[in-house]
C-alpha cells in the first residue's frame, strides 16, 4: 500500500508564472523523491512602478513516501 504526502512550496520568477512552476519543481525534485503530481493553487504578482517585476506560485507538490519495512 502506497501513503503519499503533499508538501507546499512558493516560487517567484522574473520572466513568467510557467517559468515558476518550472524553477519550483526543479528545486522540489533535488529534495523530494517519487513526485506524482504537483497543483498551483494560487498565482500572484509583485509590481513596482506599474509593472510587473516577479511573478510567484504557490504549489502542493505530491510525492509517493518510501516503504522502509523490509
């Protein structure tokens, strides 16, 4: 039987909200094995001077927890 576990991470981008997500499960993957899945619940912005200088998601990324009883 499988457990899985959901970690949530935020990650910013100067150039775009895919390039986020991209930069945001790159990292997750150095640190998390068995990903499955991942959900951006919340996209956000930060402006300065009536531009947009960062864009950040906020996402659940699921992983598979390994079986340690053999």
């Amino acid at each position: 039987m499988a457990v899985a576990s959901v970690s949530t991470i935020t990650s910013a981008s100067p150039v775009g909200w895919q390039d986020a997500i991209e930069r945001g499960f790159e990292r997750a993957s150095k640190t998390l094995r068995n990903i499955t899945g991942m959900q951006v619940v919340e996209e956000k912005a930060r402006v300065e001077d009536g531009r947009i200088v960062e864009y950040l998601v906020t996402m659940r990324v699921i992983f598979v927890l390994e079986d340690r009883s053999s």
